[in-house]
C-alpha cells in the first residue's frame, strides 16, 4: 500500500515560523509553502512537489522564479493543472541506482541582490524489487557479435538525442491510462540481475502481457520521437508528453505512427509483438522523467495525484 503522506512545511519568512529545523535568519520576503507526496521515496519511484503561495506578495506566476534542485539536478517548476493559480509544481525522479538514505530538496531564489535557500529532506528508501539471479549464460548469447555492436552504438546516439526534451510545456490534460486494454503484469519494474552477487542490471520497465498482435495506445498525447526497429527494443516507439516526460513502448510487431506524429492519449501505435531481443511477446512499456527511468504504476499514481484522479491501489511487489 502506497501511504501517501503529505507533508505541508511553511517556508513564511517574515512571520518567523521555522521551516523544517531550517536556521531562522533568513529574512526573505518570500511566504510560499511546500509540499511533497511523500517523505520516503523508493529508489525508481517518483516525487511530486507542489508550492503555495501562502502570502500577499506571492502573486500568480512569481513562484516559477524558484530554484529547486536535489544534489547537481534541476527540477524545472510548471503551473500546477488542477490548483488555483499560482501554485507550480515540479516531478522528481529519483533513480534506481540512488544509494537509500537521508537526501534534501533544495529550494533558492534571489531577492536584492542576496541569495536565499531552503532545504526540504526527504528519506531514499530500498524498492520493493526482487532479485533474479544470473547464472550459467553461455557467453555468446549476452555478447554482441562486432557488427550487433557497432549497430547497438549508433543506436544509443538515436536514443539519446530522441530523449532531447523539446516540449517546455505540458501536452497531457490527466493521468496515463494503460497501453494496454487489459492490464496483466507479467514481469514488475525494478526487479534486480544478480550476477556472481554484483547487481549487473535492473528491468528498466513494466511487462504487460500482450499476445502477439494485441493493440497498443498511446497512454497519454504528445510527439512521437521515435519508431523504429532497434536490437534490444525491437520495434520501438518513444513519445515525448511535454515536461521532461517520456513513454516508450518495446518489441512490437507493427507499427502506425512514424516520427513527428502528434498522438492522443490512447490513440492506436501498433500491435505487439516479439521483435528486439526477447522470447515472448509482450509489451516492455517505460516512463522517465528528465531522462531518468522511472516505475511506470508508480508513475502513473503520482500523475493522478497531480491531476486529482482517484489512485488505483498498486501491490507492493508490482515495483
Ligand atoms: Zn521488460
């Protein structure tokens, strides 16, 4: 069970009341407050941070001139869809491999000339991702031949650039519905690869079962990047949803839409399939945020959050 636990830290400053244990000598005029989905947050999950106006001088639109960062990353602010106005909001994404422990949201702005920051901590927690162990792999099979390997190269140049955010604003109007018309989990997001006891890889998405042929949507509207045969993904599609905000959809055996397109939420972009490098058909569906990959059920809770959705109760082991 997901708990969601609101934490609702004012950062008034004139009134004088601490933020969080923060020093009290900071004397900006800023009277905002923030408020995050949750104080934990797995490795892989998602934060949504929200902030308040809370005073007369915050008019609408000022508090976009926030700063917010967690370590070297920047987490640009938007308007919130579904508050008054005046609030912005910013997604998160904490990656998989991100150590557990005590991290800090940071929050700056400029006020005459002098610099003002507020820390808001939150706690990584360890996701509730099972290990596979890897034993026994015939080398050949997980080495690429030099031709694969030179094709898998140019491919991760495709791939990056396709991740390129070129779309500041928001192209969604509520939260993802499933690629899938039935929604049958047959391998969760996160699980680990064991090899020799070091981790060597993670599953990086959600498997949907999706027999051969079976129909896929889009789960919301934005531009399709890309769709194009790929050697892991096989038949690929990636869209870009505005925000930093990406889905892709793997291993199809048909594909409707080409680069460019401008789908909508569960418009039709193939059939699935069992092309890339898998034994099955089925669809391997992945959601990041600012190019870091994320849970796609969690993911999808956090969007439902942000548009005021009712929050289907996800199992703990579903990643
Ligand atoms: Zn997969």
């Amino acid at each position: 069970m997901n708990l969601v636990l609101t934490l609702i830290l004012t950062a008034v400053c004139l009134g004088g009341e601490t933020f969080f244990h923060a020093p009290r000598n900071y004397l900006g005029e800023r009277a905002f407050s923030l408020r995050l989905s949750d104080e934990r947050v797995a490795n892989g999950h998602t934060l949504l941070l929200e902030c308040i106006p809370a005073g007369p001088g915050e008019e609408p639109g000022r508090l976009a001139d926030l700063t917010v960062s967690t370590g070297s990353r920047i987490h640009r602010l938007y308007p919130h869809p579904t508050s008054p106005d005046g609030v912005v909001f910013a997604l998160i994404g904490i990656p998989y491999r991100a150590v557990p422990g005590p991290d800090t949201i940071h929050v700056e702005w400029t006020e005459s000339d002098r610099i003002y920051g507020r820390d808001l901590p939150f706690n990584v927690v360890a996701g509730p991702y099972r290990s596979e162990q890897i034993r026994g792999v015939p080398q050949s099979r997980v080495t690429p031949s030099v031709t694969d390997f030179r094709r898998i190269a140019r491919e991760q140049k495709i791939i990056a650039a396709a991740y390129e955010a070129v779309r500041d604003t928001l192209m969604m109007e509520d939260t993802f519905r499933y690629p899938v018309e039935k929604k049958t989990i047959t391998s969760p997001y996160g699980t680990r690869r064991v090899f020799n006891g070091q981790l060597r890889s993670y599953h990086g998405g959600l498997d949907l079962r999706a027999y051969e042929g079976t129909p896929l949507y889009a789960a919301q509207s934005g531009v399709v990047k890309l769709a194009q045969n790929l050697f892991y993904s096989g038949n690929h599609v990636l869209i870009e949803h505005g925000m930093g905000i990406h889905t892709g959809y793997s291993h199809m055996s048909r594909l409707y839409v080409k680069t460019g397109d401008e789908v909508s939420r569960g418009q039709l972009l193939g059939l699935s399939g069992a092309t890339g490098r898998v034994t099955a058909a089925h669809l391997h569906w992945t959601v990041s945020v600012d190019g870091v990959g994320v849970s796609p059920l969690q993911f999808t809770e956090i969007l439902a959050m942000l548009y005021q959705k009712p929050v289907e109760v996800r199992h703990p082991n579903d990643g």
